[in-house]
C-alpha cells in the first residue's frame, strides 16, 4: 500500500463538483472522518475538492493520479499527456482511456 496524507478532486464542471463536495459532506456525518479528514495535521488523511482546471493547477507533487476520462476528447488526451509526462518517475498514473502514448513517447513501467 501507499501512504496517503492528502488527496484531492479536481473537477472542472460545477454541479459534478457539488456532488462530489456533498458526498463528502455524507461521508463525514456518517462518521467515517478518519479515513477523510479536513486537515490531515492529526495524522488523519485529508480529501479535498477543487472546482478547478486540471490544466492549469500545479501538480508536481503528485504521486498518484486516476481520471475518469471516458469521455474526454482526443485533444483534452493530448493536454493531460503533456502534463502528465512532466512529472517525476514513479507517479502513479490511472486513467479509463488509453493515452497516446506512441505521440508522446514509451511509458516508464517498473521492471518486474
């Protein structure tokens, strides 16, 4: 497993997002604030959601990244390729479709 301190949503459009600020809003009335906590300075993860563009944050920190990318165009691919390659060796990247990676070079996957 991977240790996780903070996680963070980024979703562009604003009703997804407020489904998702919501869910989390549930999540923790319900008592499960110790696997999603608001700070994680107690030792507790964190999770956050962000209504922003993914293209213009600053993710160089990341070490684990999903997108549910089924429907996003070719050319949205392209962008979060581009970006995505940037980051350090290592980082996790889990998508639902496929990137272009014969555009943009060989992937860098553990031997092993």
């Amino acid at each position: 497993t991977t240790s996780v301190s903070r996680a963070v949503g980024i979703e562009i459009a604003e009703p997804r997002h407020r489904m998702a600020a919501h869910a989390l809003k549930v999540l923790r009335a319900a008592g499960v604030s110790s696997l999603l906590s608001e700070t994680a300075s107690s030792g507790e993860r964190a999770a956050d959601f962000l209504n922003e563009d993914f293209n213009t944050m600053n993710i160089s920190d990341a070490t684990s990244i999903y997108m549910a990318s089924l429907f996003f165009p070719k050319e949205v691919m392209e962008l979060l390729a581009n970006k995505l390659a940037a980051l350090k060796d290592g980082t996790r990247i889990a998508t639902l479709v496929k990137f272009p990676f014969d555009v943009y070079g060989q992937r860098r996957l553990p031997k092993d």
